[in-house]
C-alpha cells in the first residue's frame, strides 16, 4: 500500500501539474488555441496580449490552484481513504506532491517538456502544506525585491528559505514529531529545481543586463 500511494502521489502530481492552463482557458473561454496568436506561446503573457485581463487572471488562477488540488487531493486519497502515513508524518505526501506537480508544471509531459519556472506554484503547494513557511519564504522574495528591484533574486532566495524554514520551524518551533529531514530534502530539490531554472537570469545578473522591476525589457 506505501508503495501505490508514493505510485499515485507521483503520477497523479506530474499528470496535473502537466495541464497547462493556459491553452485550456482559452479552448473553453474563446474555442480557439491560444498558440495560434500572438507570440503563439502558451503563456500568461501571451493570454494577457492576445485575449486581456479576463482570460488571462482565469490562466493565473488556475495555475496557482494546481499547486493546492495537487496537494489536498493526495493528503486527502493517501491518508483518508489509502490510511497510509510516511515517517508518521501527515505533511511528508503534501512535500512529494507540491514536488512532481512542479515538476509537471515545468516540463509538462503533454507540451514537449517546455513549462514555466514554478516559482508561484511553488508559493501554492507550500501553502497548503506549511503556510508559516510559505509566509517566511514570501517575506523574502519581498525583501529581497525591495531592496534589488529583481524578481529573479527575489525568486531565487525565496526557494532557498524554501527547506531552509521548513527545517528551523519543523524542528525547533513545531515539536511535533514531524518528518525534519524528509521534508527538508523535498524542500531542497524543489529549491534546486526552481534555481536551476533561473540559470538564464542568473547569467544576466552577473552580466548586468538582468531587467529590474518595472523596468522595460531589454534589447538583446
């Protein structure tokens, strides 16, 4: 049974996370593709150009509930209807999940494995699992943007106080037998995924071509 449910955990996150929001948005709320306009990407920014506000919060708000369903739905089968429990821990399944529907939602196996950053999902998926780390985590993407006026750097120090909250409150606030390390070891892979995916802006930033917030991009 540890097994189906690590099984079912996994397939189930990557699948989900693999739907892309946009295109889907567009075929119900328009019936067209939304790759067919535009810069013909299937991003928010191409759903925003081509269709505007509308469409384009529907594409927002349900890329940020796929981090959510992912992790309710698999705490919910695993633990409610499978009784399964990792490490006796009931927050471990939510950590595995929050980590394949990234994964899903990066290289999405229905797209050709060309996703987003994950950055904001993985603001969701850590919501629903922990939300005081999720709220440390934002504090310092907000900080660090403040003080930088880079999104990128904001991102990036933000995935690293990912696992580095989950392990100071997981083990010296909480107390309450919580799986420390496993969950601290998701945390790091999906910090090492969201950081590996900014190596584009981290080659800007050492470049200094890197566009501030608010700031009008770059000519290459």
């Amino acid at each position: 049974m540890n097994i189906l449910a690590i099984l079912f955990t996994v397939i189930f996150s990557y699948l989900f996370g693999s739907l892309n929001s946009a295109i889907i948005v567009c075929r119900l709320w328009k019936k067209q593709d939304i790759r067919d306009y535009g810069s013909k990407n299937a991003g928010l920014t191409n759903v925003l150009r081509v269709y505007g506000k509308g469409p384009a919060l529907a594409t927002l708000l349900c890329d940020l509930a796929k981090g959510v369903i992912a992790v309710v739905v698999c705490r919910l089968l695993v633990h409610k209807v499978m009784g399964v429990e990792f490490f006796g821990d009931p927050h471990f399944i939510g950590y595995l999940a929050g980590l394949f529907v990234m994964l899903g939602h990066c290289f999405p196996v229905f797209y050709g494995f060309h996703g987003g950053k994950g950055v904001l999902l993985a603001a969701t998926t850590l919501l629903a699992i922990d939300p005081l780390t999720c709220l440390c985590a934002l504090v310092v993407f907000a900080v660090l943007l403040a003080i930088t006026k880079y999104v990128s750097v904001g991102s990036i120090f933000a995935s690293i106080a990912y696992p580095t909250f989950t392990f100071i409150l997981q083990n010296f606030v909480y107390k309450d037998n919580y799986a420390v390390i496993p969950n601290t070891i998701m945390g790091v892979l999906i910090c090492i995924l969201i950081i590996s995916l900014h190596h584009a802006n981290i080659k800007r930033l050492m470049n200094g071509t890197e566009n501030k917030f608010g700031q009008k991009k770059k000519e290459a």
